[in-house]
C-alpha cells in the first residue's frame, strides 16, 4: 500500500519499521513482506524526484572538493537512489572478506559463503539476470591467470527500483510505504531499545511512530546523519561520541592514467556489453587475481576499456562529439546517464566549434551509429546501458575503480547549519592516503607486464610514471558509493553493528547498505548491499517466528 502523507502513523504500533525506500529498504520490505511480515516504510521524499526534497540533503563538504554534490548523489523519492544509478550489479569477492595488511581494524564478521548465499534473490530484485559473475570472453584462451577477465558487471532492467516494484508494494497488504515522513529523531527505553520514532513532514506535521523493530536504511551518509544526530540526545548511543559512526568513509578511486592497445580481437570483443540469453546485459571486466593482490598486498582493482574524453574534440569522432554536445545539456544529458556521470563527462565545458566539425566529417559513421543505438537506448525492451565505441585500432583509455581503504580520519560528522526540518546538516570529510593510492599504480604496473606477456596487448601510460600517484589522487575521491559509516564489527569500540546488522546496545535498531560494509572492495556496493538486506530480512523473520512461539 502506497500513502502519500503519514496517516496512521502515530495510531498503530507498527511492526518494522525500515527508514528509506531505496532499492535496500525496497528489497528488505519486500522479503519481510514474503516471510510473512508486517512493514511499514518512511520515505522522506515524494513519488517523483523534487528540488524542494533534495535541498535536504545538501552538505558541507571540506577538504575534498571532488567530493560529489549530495544533491546529485542522493536522491530523496519512492526508490531512492535507484532512480540516479548506472545500475550496475557486481557483488564483493570473495578476497575482500580476508583478514589483509592493512586492514586489521577492518574484517567482516561474517563468512564469503554466507553473503554468497543470497545473490540468488538479490538479482532476482535487481532485474539484472541470473547470480552469475564470472564468465570467461568467449575464444580468449588465456594460460597466465595472474589477472582474470571474467568479472561480470550485470545491468539491472529497470534502473529504477520505484519502476520495478511498485505495483507490487501498491498490491501488498503486508507494506505500507509512506511517502513525505522524514525521521528526525528517535526516543529510547531504559534497556536501550528504540521506543519510537520523530516524523516531519515538510508541511510542518510532526507525529511520533512506535515499531517494535527499526531498521535505518537510508544511505552511507544519511544514515550517518540521523544517528549522529540522535546521538546528540542520546551520547552513549551506538559507541557513543568517541566511537566508530560516522568515521572510516569509504568511496571508490577511479579513473585513467593508462592507455591500452588490445592485439586481441576475441578479448576486444568481450570486453564490450553483451546481452545474454536471459535478456539482460552484462560486462566483463579485468581483476589481478588473488594470489597477486596476496602477494604484492594490493587493495582490489578492477579496470576495462574506456572511450577518450568526450569533451576533447582531438578524437575525432562524430560519435563521441555528439555525445558530449547532449552531455552538455542538462536536460537532454539526465535522459542519457546519471547526473554525477554527466558532469564527469561534460565538465569543465570545451569549444564547440570543434565537435560541430567532428559530427561534419564523420557524418557517414553517425549515420550507421545512431539507428542502432537510440534503438538499443530507449526502444529495445532491455536497454543498453551505456555507451561503447569500439575502433579499428582497438585502442582505449583503461579505466580503473579501485578500493578505498578504511581511514577513522576519513568521517561524516554533523555541522553547524540545519536544513529546512531542523535536522543539522552533514559534514563530509572524505580522506584519501598513499596507501590507497600506491596499490593502484603497483596494479597498473603489473597489468601492464601481464597483457605484454601474455600477448594481448600493450599499456602506456598518459603522464609520466612518476606523476602517476599525483594523477590518481587528482581523479579522486567519491562520494556515489557511500560506505562504512555505520559499519560492522566484533563490538561497540570497532563498530556501529554486528554480524546481523544489529546497533550494539540497541537490540531492536538495525542498520542495512552499504554503510556497515567494513571493507570496499573493487565492486560497486548496491548490488551487495541488497544480498545483506536479503540476509538481513531472513534472520528478522526467523527471530520474530521464535518470539512468536515463545509468547504461545
């Protein structure tokens, strides 16, 4: 059930109650909703995207300038940041849940096999195809496995989890989703359980809801947000104002400082998207293996071949002009790719002369493209995903998405400036050191002599090799994937929650995202963080079941 204000949220005492209606909080409600669960969803958005509903979550952002807009990052509506994402599905590896050099304050409390479990499900709520991801490109027979080219990225259809889902959340009698209910505080009992929740509307309605289970779902920095906040009424609340919320904030590094000409042209081929026989698309990409992250103590990189720069005219190429030119404009470019990937692409602006002369001269090429793509794009009943243009020289930029190491300096913590609600507003402090930067020059390096070796192809650098720590550090931070701020550990002194999610000394709090991974990994984080709140809805339903039979 689907209500557009917070009616009957101070008259009932709810069951679970999950903040945010992202794609965790939508997966989570859903699961809960099939074993059997009553739920109730606070989305602190409307139905469609607002300016007057993001302007909640603008932030002070110090330090890192790169750091991303959370007006652009974040999306306050019924799906949350689905409706933003490239929608690219990867789970973590099986690596990134091993004890490794520096990350002994880090580690999972939980095994690979158990996450590994749920990716049947979570694919199944993503829309992006069976739990497979790793697929060798077909007719590369490669001997030398210190890199693999076999991770797949899958592509969810829809993107968008509101899309996919809400007709069934419309349907249910288990879900009610209340849109416009924005939490903003939390009262507690004696024994540390959460007794109930503050809700306003941005009409100025405050009502208050009790549950008897809670769940924080609501992104890595705005849920960082609303507990610190808490905190500040409650200061022994989840580790208390010395402990770990907020702090080990953790992004992805990504992109070029190497170039790659592939000799091979099965492995150019597989390296471009591709649409299976389940109807969805998928990519490959190239990750050293595990014995060399073992070895040479790498964090986790994965690359794959990347067009040049739209915005640099010197391409030559009637294609890619044409897209910046559409990048280019806000309102076409939102239509094409995400907001954060249109500024990457378009900004700072470029001549336009010249891209008018590219779409001149290579009329013939764009005229064969264009039919086939806009088709792909928008037309086919699965869409493409993206843009890959694939060249007679098999020469591309080698794009990089790397592992950001937890670092307690590295934190959200709560300004001084309050939003429209009252709610004191972020304060993003996202640190980058040479530890996350010397792995991925050690990885490109290694690429390099693993692709000459094995006869595939050649890497070269685009700077000279000793800028290339310069190079990396000027590409970075994040600030999409939000992680860690909440995160997992063995107690209170190394993290918010445990292995089930659950806030220590908060019995009925938990928190579900990608905010209490410990580590990061290579992969972008939705696609795990759907798998743990699969995970997450299974251990709430069996306890609940036990309760039951307990109170017969």
């Amino acid at each position: 059930m689907l209500v557009d204000r917070q009616d009957g949220t101070s008259v009932h005492h709810h069951n679970i109650c999950i903040i945010g209606s992202g794609p965790v909080g939508i997966a989570l409600a859903l699961e809960l909703a099939r074993r059997g669960q009553a739920v109730t969803v606070l989305e602190s958005g409307a139905h469609m995207a607002s300016v007057e509903a993001s302007q909640h979550s603008r932030a002070e952002i110090v330090g890192t300038p790169k750091h991303a807009d959370m007006m652009v990052a974040v999306q306050r509506s019924f799906g949350g940041t689905s409706n933003l994402w490239g929608a690219g599905c990867v789970p973590l590896d099986p690596i990134d849940f091993e004890r490794r050099p520096g990350l002994t304050d880090a580690s999972w409390p939980l095994e690979y096999r158990d996450f590994a479990s749920h990716f049947a499900d979570a694919s199944r709520y993503a829309n992006c195809g069976p739990p497979v991801f790793e697929d060798e490109p077909p007719g590369v027979a490669i001997a030398d496995r210190e890199f693999r080219c076999s991770n797949l990225i899958r592509f969810a259809e829809p993107a968008s989890f509101r899309t996919a889902h809400e007709d069934e959340i419309r349907r249910s009698q288990r879900i009610r989703l209340h849109l416009d209910a924005t939490v903003t505080g939390m009262a507690f009992a004696s024994d540390g359980r959460v007794a109930s929740l503050l809700v306003r509307s941005r009409s100025g309605e405050v009502t208050t809801l009790k549950a008897k289970t809670f769940v924080v779902a609501c992104g890595g920095v705005e849920t960082a947000r609303l507990m610190l906040a808490v905190q500040r009424t409650a200061p022994s609340a989840f580790g208390g104002v010395d402990g770990p919320l907020g702090r080990y904030y953790m992004g992805h590094l990504s992109g070029e400082i190497a170039q790659m000409r592939l000799a091979n042209a099965a492995l150019d081929a597989g390296l471009d998207f591709f649409r299976g026989a389940h109807g969805r698309y998928a990519r490959r990409r190239i990750i050293a293996s595990d014995d060399v992250q073992r070895r040479e103590n790498l964090t986790n990189v994965s690359f794959w071949p990347f067009m040049p720069p739209f915005r640099d005219a010197a391409h030559r190429s009637a294609v890619l002009s044409l897209a910046y030119l559409a990048l280019s404009v806000p309102a076409i470019g939102r239509r094409l790719v995400s907001e954060h990937l249109r500024e990457r692409n378009s900004t700072p602006p470029a001549p336009i002369v010249p891209h008018l002369g590219n779409l001149v001269a290579g009329l013939p090429e764009l005229l064969r493209f264009m039919p086939r793509f806009l088709h792909g794009r928008f037309l086919a009943d699965t869409r493409l995903p993206g843009l890959h243009v694939r060249n007679a020289g098999r020469r591309y930029g080698v794009h990089y998405h790397a592992e950001h190491l937890p670092h307690a300096e590295s934190r959200v913590t709560l300004a001084n400036q309050h939003d429209e609600l009252g709610m004191p507003r972020a304060r993003i402090d996202m640190r980058v050191s040479d530890a996350d930067v010397a792995p991925i020059v050690r990885t490109h390096q290694l690429l390099r002599d693993w692709v000459a070796r094995t006869g595939l192809g050649e890497l070269e650098w685009l700077y000279p090799e000793q800028d290339m720590p310069a190079r990396v550090l000027a590409q970075a931070p994040d600030g999409v994937h939000q992680i860690g701020t909440a995160r997992m550990g063995a107690n209170s002194r190394t993290g918010v929650v445990d292995g089930d999610c659950r806030a220590f000394g908060s019995p009925n709090l938990y928190v579900a995202g990608s905010a209490v991974f410990p580590t990061s990994g290579q992969a972008n984080p939705t696609f795990s963080a759907i798998a743990l709140a699969v995970r997450l809805a299974r251990h709430m339903a069996a306890e609940a079941h036990t309760h039951a039979l307990a109170a017969e």
